[in-house]
C-alpha cells in the first residue's frame, strides 16, 4: 500500500523515532509498503518517520535496477571513517531540492532485517550518505538543516507557497 510523504516544513518531521521493540508482522508490512511508496515516488530511500510512523524503519535502495531493497530495523552507526565528502542531496520530504551536504565517505551500520534477524552493511559512495541521510531523519533531522539559514528559508517558504497553491494548507 502506497504511503502519504510528509514534506518540509511539516513539525513531525522533527519528531525522534521509538525503537522498535518487535519485529512482526506489522513491521514487515510497514517496511513492504515504504518500499512501494519509495519505489513510486523514484527515491533511494525513505524512513518511516517521512510516511508519519515513528518508529526506527528505514529503506533503501540505490542500485541502478532498483531490485535491491534493504530493510534496516533500529539501524545504528557503529563505524564511520574521518574522511567526509560532499555529496548532492534530495529527500522524498523535500520534493524538486537539491543541495551539497557534508557525510562521511564510509559507514558501518548494524540493525535488523525484516525477520528481526542482526546484521552489519559497510557503505561508502552513495550508499553511505543515503544511510546517514535516512538515519536523520530517524533522529528528527531533515537534510535542509545542514544548509545556510537562508537556503533554508528559502526552501522553507517555497514549499510552504507551493503547498497553499496545491491547496494542502
């Protein structure tokens, strides 16, 4: 089942993610149907704070086939490297915006898959900044925040007219 995206500025947005205490079957439904709304709405990844599920759920998929989703339950940042890079960003929260942000080029990452079964994935390239980015959100970040005050505002206020003009506020 397709998914309602929230967009910026919308406060839950901001909101920090629970953990989740039991992978069922909920979750797995929950991770199934933010893969058909990421899929549909052609992103690389989505986390479950952007479809207004507070909870820590991410997806992702950044192959070129788009047939490799990954599934990350409570996903955690458990290694990084110092090396950062900047890497041109867009979020399915923030629709037709891109800017350069900030990330580490390599990241290690625990969580639980969709049995609630533990595993680790190494990232770098986009793979990496795409985790980082959906793990933001899971600690109420969007990616707008890294950007100057008035880039921000900017978006903010663009977003909040073109929103009036489709009638959704």
């Amino acid at each position: 089942m397709k998914l309602e995206i929230l967009c910026y500025p919308d406060a839950r947005l901001n909101k920090i993610a629970e953990p989740v205490l039991q992978v069922d079957e909920r979750i797995a439904q929950l991770a199934d149907d933010m893969l058909e709304t990421m899929y549909d709405a052609n992103g690389v990844g989505l986390a479950a704070i952007q479809v207004n599920v507070q909870e820590r759920v991410i997806v992702v998929d950044v192959s070129q086939t788009r047939d490799e989703p990954l599934v990350l339950i409570n996903p955690q940042i458990v290694e990084h490297s110092n090396t950062l890079i900047l890497h041109e960003e867009g979020c399915l929260s923030v629709p037709d915006i891109y800017d350069d942000v900030e990330r580490w080029d390599w990241v290690a990452v625990e969580a639980l898959d969709k049995q609630g079964k533990s595993f680790r994935v190494e990232a770098d390239g986009l793979l990496a900044v795409c985790l980082q980015h959906e793990i933001d959100h899971l600690d109420g970040h969007v990616f707008v925040e890294y950007l100057s005050t008035l880039k921000r505002n900017r978006i903010r206020t663009k977003l909040l007219k073109r929103a009036r003009e489709q009638g959704k506020q």
